[in-house]
C-alpha cells in the first residue's frame, strides 16, 4: 500500500467501520456505509466506461454525496474534479472543456444549465444526477437531462464490493483554482504529496506517519485527528474529534478540511444549507458536538464574532476547543473577539496557502499572546524570493515572493506556460511562487502583504491590497473592506477602499479613515477615494471579488 486517498480512506474504515464519518443534515453514514457507497458508485461509474486517469466533473454542494462521489473516483484510479456552482454556462462549458471531464456527477438543481452545456463538450459522456436528501427538491418544471443516469438508481444496481486493482502514490488529485484573475486552472498534484502537504499524512495536528500502515493504529488510538498545538502532551484529547468546515468542497479549503478529517478517522459534518446561516452553523455546533470549526476569515469570523456578542450564552458551546481559518485574512480583533465569546477555544488557527502550496505558514493566537494579523510562522520548506530570486535577508524590508519548496505540485493541467512561470527551478531546487509578496522580520516571521497580480501602482510606489484592508478593519466603523486601484492621471493609480459598514458608530469620512490608516500602514498606501456599499461582495471562497470590487469603484467614477 502506497500513499493514496483510496488506499488510506479503506485502511481506515477497516481500523474503525462503526464509527460516524459523515454527518449532513439527515443522513448519517458510519465509515463502512460511506466506503459501501462509495464502492458501489465507483463500480457504476465503471460500467459506464470511466476508469483510470479519467477526469470526473463534481458539480455539488455540500452534501454526502459530494464526498461519495471524490471517494469513488479516487477508488478507480479517476480524479474528481471540483466544479464552481456559481458559474454561468459559458464559464462551465470552459472548465469542462479544459479538464477533459467524462462523466459529471451534478446536483438536480443544476438540471438546466447541465442540459445548455454538456452537448457543446465533446468529451463527456455520463451524467450522473443526485438529488440530495439535504438540499433542495428536484425542479418540477424542468425536464431530466437526457441520458442521465439517477444516482440512487446507479448505486442500487452496482456492487458494494471493494475490489479494485492496485493503486498508486502517483494517481493523481486535480483541484481547478480561479484565483483572483483569469480563467480557472487545474493544479495538479500526486496523490502522496496532497498526503503530506494538506491532509497531514493521514495524522492532521501530529506528525506524518511514516508508514501506510500506522494510520490504522492512530486512528483505533483517537491519535490521527488532534487539536494539535493546543492540547497539552499527555492529554487523551476528545474521545470522538468532530471537524465542521464552512468552505465549499468545491474549493480547496473545504476538500482538504473534510479529507483530513476522513483520513484521521473523525467525524465530517457538513452544513447543507445553501445559504450559510450562522445562526444553524451554531445549532450544528452544539447539536454534533464539533471539536473544530474551520472558517473562511473574516467573511465567516466576524459575522459569527458579531452574533455570538449579540446573543451570549444561546446556544452550548463547551465541545468547541480550536477555531481554525484560511483562504482569506482574518483580522486580529475578530480572533479576540471569538476567544472572548467561546470560553472553551484553546486558540485560533490561522494559516497562509494556496491551492499550489496548501501550508506555507501559520498563526497561532491564545489568550496569552497579543493577537496579529498578516503575520505568520512559516515551516522550512517556505521562503521568501527576490526579483533575482534569492532569499530574502531576515529584516531588510525587501518586498518578495512566497516561496515553497520539498511537495509541490506537478503543474498545472493543460497550461504549460503557467507552469513555467509559477514552477521554476533555481541552483536545483523546484519552488512553487504562486504570487504572495511578502516581506520577512529580523525574527523570521513572514509578513504577508497581498497577490503580486493585485498590486496597486500609485506614484511608482507598490501598495497590496490585503495589508491596506487589515488596516482598514481595524476601524469599529468598517465590517469589511476591499481596496483596489482606479486610473489616476497623476499617480497612475489612485488607492481606492471599497467598505461596508458595520453600523456601530458614526459613518467615518476619508479624512477619518486617513487618520486611522496611518497609525497602520505608510502614507502612500492610505486609501484616496472612500466607496461605501451595503455589502462586500465576495466569492464562494470567501475570497474578494475583487473584480466586483473594481468596477463598483469605476461606476463611482462616472
């Protein structure tokens, strides 16, 4: 046995088959019912012709099946492939056409766009179609996609039957990234190596095990999925360690935090809400008994911060230990503000990454601890790179790009051009830089300042959008913020925030936010032009629309 999703998925269900794996609204699947159903699509998806190598298209919420569906793919030596469900026809038809996907297995909500889509993409030839116990029901005035194959049906006539051929190390994991600009890509990745960078090797918040068959051992012992950090040594931890993710399994956070978690041998839950509710989230939380909630920063964070002060001691939280966080900044007073609301958090985990480098560094706040943001502890495998790509001196104040070396991925699918330019190789050590600058303290610690791509160019001095915005929140009239750059005939570009409200205070002029900023950042990186909206908007992620973000700003112009 090699490090593989299937493989070390199977070790675990042998290790544990009683045990609840995944919890979503009204299903409840222990490890041996989700590996049956599991096993049981992969063979029907067999039967229709898919088979190694093959891209499979995962057009989902986040229901069980959505988990059924990655797991059965992986079974076959086939790679799931995560679809956006925000996209519109055009940007679907491209992604399909691009992963090369031969069977989509899709959400019946989803019927029409499937039936405008799927005939213009040459290479898909099965549809799957779920209709999830948790989410909405099926369309009565739209017609069933032709040729599809119900799930449930597909599942009913397949054996539950594991066996599969051999697998491999080198199978392959594909995660299509939109990132900030552009069209999606595909990161590619060996299995083991997605293993060890964002699963945690079958052992997330222990060390990586070294051989594929500990996992089962740490797992029967309550070892493979820990609170890491923040549990003192010798304690036995939770008997039973339950993860909640917020971020969608269409992204790269939501599958990594409920992979790990599947491969630690805990218990998944997931919120099947199609429109996130905290106010359920938290009923979930006390319902389940969730060890661990994992956010999307402050898009998540601060409205949770602002509900829990609103309406203290409502809902049960004493299972709650760690607050987890990543894809987008979590600002340093929400983190106060949860620890002050959750007496049971032993700390908020914050960690830097990207679909091309999933750990590259963490933050970690207690009570003890004055909390900070863009600031992060990075692993040795983590660097920062000058223009002449170089590593940058501790304390220089020289700005560079986020390095990562050791696993990294293959590339990136059907774009050789990317790859080059994102994967290089200097003095014989392959980095990823997918576009973080930063700068590093005289004490080693990265401090982040945003997407290269994002960068705003005012009077030939850079500004990062994501330092100017930490700054920004800090203010008790701003809830959110995005900064952005409009033309200026004099500077170039003129920094320009983007912010919504919170309400509490006196609606802040520029003059006030100046003021505020510069206690923060330089001058030059001090907002010139103050948009106010009702909402930010952001992607599915929880991630800037930045490009939302822009022409809000631009129509401001006009």
């Amino acid at each position: 046995m090699e490090f593989n999703i299937a493989d070390l998925f199977e070790a675990v269900v042998d290790a544990v088959p009683e045990r609840v794996a995944v919890v979503c609204g009204p299903t409840r699947l222990t490890y041996a019912e989700l590996d049956a159903r599991a096993n049981r699509l992969a063979h029907g998806l067999a039967a229709h012709g898919v088979g190694a190598g093959d891209h499979v298209g995962l057009y989902l919420h986040n229901d069980a099946e959505h988990l059924e569906a990655m797991l059965a793919a992986y079974k076959l030596r086939a790679a799931p492939v995560n679809v956006n469900y925000r996209y519109v026809d055009e940007e679907l038809e491209y992604l399909f056409a691009d992963a090369g996907i031969v069977a989509l297995v899709y959400g019946a909500e989803f019927r029409t766009h499937v039936a405008a889509v799927t005939p213009r993409v040459p290479s898909l030839r099965v549809l799957v179609e779920v209709t999830s116990a948790a989410g909405p029901p099926t369309p009565p005035d739209v017609e069933p996609v032709a040729g599809m194959l119900a799930y449930e049906e597909l599942l009913a006539d397949a054996s539950p039957a594991r066996d599969f051929g051999p697998r491999s190390a080198d199978d392959r994991y594909v995660i299509y990234t939109g990132g900030t600009t552009g069209r999606p890509k595909g990161v590619v990745w060996r299995q083991e190596d997605i293993v060890f960078t964002a699963l945690g090797g079958g052992n997330a918040g222990g060390p990586p095990l070294e051989r594929p068959e500990d996992i089962a051992r740490a797992v029967v012992e309550n070892r493979a999925q820990r609170v890491g950090p923040f549990l003192p040594p010798g304690d036995p931890g939770p008997e039973q360690f339950v993860n909640l993710g917020l971020g969608p399994l269409m992204h790269a956070g939501g599958q990594w935090s409920a992979l790990g978690t599947l491969l630690g041998g805990a218990t998944c839950v997931l919120d099947p809400d199609r429109h996130l509710d905290l106010a359920r989230v938290l009923d979930l939380i006390a319902r389940e008994r969730v060890v661990a909630l994992n956010v999307i920063g402050d898009a998540n964070a601060r409205p949770l911060a602002e509900l829990l002060e609103a309406r203290p001691g409502e809902w049960d939280l004493s299972s709650l230990l760690l607050l987890g966080s990543g894809g987008s900044m979590l600002s340093a007073d929400v983190k106060v503000r949860l620890l002050d609301s959750v007496p049971s958090l032993l700390g908020v985990l914050e960690g830097l990454g990207s679909s091309e480098s999933p750990v590259q560094g963490i933050a970690v706040t207690r009570r003890d601890a004055p909390p900070s943001a863009l600031a992060f502890t990075t692993r040795d495998t983590t660097v920062v790179l000058d223009d002449d790509l170089r590593p940058v001196a501790p304390g220089s104040g020289v700005v560079g790009r986020v390095a990562t070396t050791g696993r990294i991925p293959i590339g990136y699918h059907n774009d050789p051009e990317k790859t080059a330019a994102t994967f290089v190789t200097v003095g014989g050590v392959r980095y990823a830089l997918p576009g973080d600058m930063a700068t590093v303290e005289a004490d080693g610690t990265l401090r982040l300042l945003g997407r290269g791509s994002l960068c705003i160019n005012t009077g030939g001095e850079k500004v990062y959008p994501e330092e100017v915005e930490a700054a920004l929140k800090t203010h008790p009239a701003v809830a959110d913020a995005v900064v952005v750059g409009v033309p200026d005939p004099t500077w170039g570009e003129r920094v320009t925030a983007v912010v919504q409200l919170s309400g509490a205070v006196a609606v802040p002029t520029l003059a006030d936010l100046d003021t505020h900023c510069r206690a923060h950042v330089a001058g030059y990186k001090v907002p010139r032009l103050l948009v106010l909206v009702d909402t930010v908007v952001r992607t599915p992620a929880g991630k800037p629309d930045y490009q939302w973000a822009k022409e809000t700003a631009l129509a401001h112009l006009r």
